[in-house]
C-alpha cells in the first residue's frame, strides 16, 4: 500500500486545479483530496469483505492464493496501460512480490509437508509468512 500511495503522491502533487479538473481527478480532489483513497476502478469502496475466511487451513490457503493471483492480474493491467518508467517499475516489483506470495503459500500446501505440521499449523504458518513478508522472511515448512 505504502508504494501505490507514493506513486500516486508523484503523479498528483504537482496538478494544478485546471489539470484536476480536465483530468476527472476533482471529484476525488473534494473528498479525498491528494489522499490515496482504497477503491476498484469503478469506483467501489474497498471494504474488509474483500477478505474471505473459513476457518479451514487449506480452503483459507487457497483464498490467499487466490488473491494473490488476483493482485498479479490488477498488476498486469495497469502494466498494459501505463508506459510511464516511474510508474512500471515498482508495478514489475509489486507483480512479482504476488508470485513469490503464490509460490511460499503453494508451498504450505505441498503433499511433503508432515501431516501433523500441515493439519493443525497451516494457518498460524500463513500468518507468520504474512507477517513478515515485508521483511522477506520466508518460513519454510520442514
């Protein structure tokens, strides 16, 4: 989050009124002013019950994939869109965090895993990976 709110900081601290206004970008100006905003291109609100959790530590597993993969997608359409160096660049970066994502939770999931380590940690693993992900502290499961 706190890269996508850098570039957006870059693309819009500079915009004039008249530039915010031809741009689309004033009605989001009024509310939010230069302020990242959570929302899809559609404009939906982000809200929590983007997160889906079942209690079950494979089918969370697989959630967890799932957007991950989700992420990567949004990545690449926005790659498809936008030709600016400064802004590709940490996009390539973010796209290619969600696959090492995908790859370390497809790792949790793996038939080699002990099967009592795989049944009753699976969840408490994904949310240590997660946790300390920004620092790139990858747990393996062995």
């Amino acid at each position: 989050m706190e890269m996508i709110c850098a570039i957006v900081h870059q693309l819009t601290r500079n915009l004039t009124p008249e530039e915010l206004e031809k741009s689309g970008f004033d009605k989001y100006y009024v509310d939010h002013t230069l302020a990242l905003w959570p929302q899809a291109a559609s404009g939906a609100p982000w809200t929590a019950t983007y997160f889906q959790s079942k209690g079950d530590p494979i089918t969370d597993i697989h959630e967890d994939m799932a957007a991950e993969q989700k992420a990567r997608t949004t990545y690449d359409n926005i790659l498809r869109l936008v030709k600016d160096p400064e802004v590709c660049e940490p996009i390539r970066f973010l796209r290619e965090r969600e696959i090492v994502h995908y790859q370390r939770f497809g790792e949790t999931n793996r038939e080699d895993v002990p099967a009592t380590f795989q049944h009753a940690s699976k969840s408490s693993t994904c949310f240590l990976y997660i946790f300390h992900c920004n620092n790139l502290q990858f747990f393996k499961l062995s």
